[in-house]
C-alpha cells in the first residue's frame, strides 16, 4: 500500500477511534436515568452491563444502550490496532515491531471487554476476562503513546514528543489509582483510557496536517533509515 494512503488513512482512523468512542460513551451515559450515571463514581464498563436493577460492588446498573457501549468496545479495540498498524510503517526494526504487537494486544483486549461485560451476573470467567482484557489494553495503549514519544526517528516536535510520553505516563499512573476510593473510581479510570483517547487525536490530527503540508518524514528518508537500521541489526 502506498505511502500516499496508509499515512492519511492511518491519522483519520485514528481520529475516528477518539470520536466514536465520546460519542458512544456520552449517548450510552444519557440514557441512564435511574439512578442517574457518574462519570465520578461510575466505571465506563458499567455502561455495557446488560442487566439493568443489578447491583455490584455498591452500585446500581441500569443501562439501557448498554450495546452501544459494548459495540463501542469492540470498534475503538479494532480501529486503535488498525489505525497504529498503519502508522507503523513509520517506524523501523524492534521499535515498530513492539508498537505492532501491543497495538494488536490492545485490540484484541478491548474486543474481548466488548463480548463480557464488566458484572458479577453471568458466568464467574465473564467478569475475569473483561478485568484482564480491560488491564492489558489500557496498559498497551498507554505504552505506545509512550513509545512513540521516545522515538527520535519520527523527527515529530518537541512538544509532540513530551506530550506523548506524558500523556501515556499519566494515563498509567491514573489507572493504579483506581481504586483508592470509590468516590473517584471513575475519575481515575477515565484518566487511564482518555489518555491513549486523546493521543490517537492528536496524533491523527498532527499527522494528517503533515501529510497534507508534505511535511511528514518523506519515502526516501524513511527508506534510508530503514537500510541504516536493518544493516546495523546485521552487525
């Protein structure tokens, strides 16, 4: 596939990701009236519980949309492992390879968390899946914007640079403190997914106006790092 529709094409799914995840979390969040939802107190995954009067760990689910949350899951898994798969090819040797492998880890993790909700209802393996798969794709997530943010090859700004690194440290940090109060659970939560939410925007955006003012690192530098590294792996 051409450079010329792999990068734009890339940026925009990563875009997309961001937006159909907001839009879904916000509509799905809406429609639950009784009791009202908590962005604060409520976890995200208890939008996707489909048996509403349930109560778990204190808290009373009733989501009506729940499968809009729960598709919203599975496509935000799908399109973040798409969308860095393609963006990929701008990176060279164990780099883009490890990029790859958590991008992959992370969508399957999150198609996983769209097929067993976050509830103690159901069989008991229902709610360890969704815990772990949630786990490992938040961590993933959060280790590429990381990674990305560390990799001088890309010749992104400065600021792009701290902003990814901070950003996925921040969404790490965010995410252990998690349970420290039930007051919060949801606050902090948040700060682990918007994270790598925010990221795959403002990557998507940043390179897609590249692309677009032809400022993205061109072909022949990028062939030429990729000849330099796989020479210098050879050694």
């Amino acid at each position: 596939m051409s450079r010329k529709v792999w990068l734009p094409l890339g940026a925009v799914v990563l875009i997309l990701n961001a937006v159909q995840w907001m839009v879904a979390e916000a509509v799905t969040a809406a429609a639950w009236n009784d009791p009202p939802y908590s962005y604060a107190t409520n976890y995200i995954s208890d939008l996707g519980v489909p048996d509403c009067g349930a109560q778990f760990q204190g808290r009373d689910l009733c989501s009506p949309l729940h499968q809009v949350m729960n598709l919203s899951f599975m496509v935000q898994g799908i399109l973040f492992a798409a969308g860095v798969l393609l963006l990929a090819n701008l990176l060279t040797g164990r780099t883009r390879r490890v990029v790859a492998t958590l991008a992959v880890a992370h969508g399957v993790g999150f198609v996983l968390v769209g097929l067993f909700h976050g509830s103690a209802d159901g069989p008991s393996f229902g709610l360890v899946v969704h815990v772990a798969a949630a786990a490992v794709g938040i961590l993933c997530a959060n280790a590429v914007a990381i990674i990305v943010g560390s990799t001088r090859s890309l010749r992104l700004p400065t600021a792009y640079r701290v902003f990814s690194i901070g950003i996925g440290v921040l969404g790490l940090l965010s995410e252990a403190f998690v349970g420290m109060s039930t007051a919060t659970a949801g606050v902090f939560e948040r700060g682990g997914v918007y994270s790598w939410l925010l990221w795959s925007a403002v990557t998507g955006a940043l390179l897609l106006v590249g692309w677009l003012r032809g400022t993205v690192v061109e072909e022949d530098s990028l062939r030429a790092q990729r000849i330099t590294a796989a020479a210098a792996s050879r050694r």
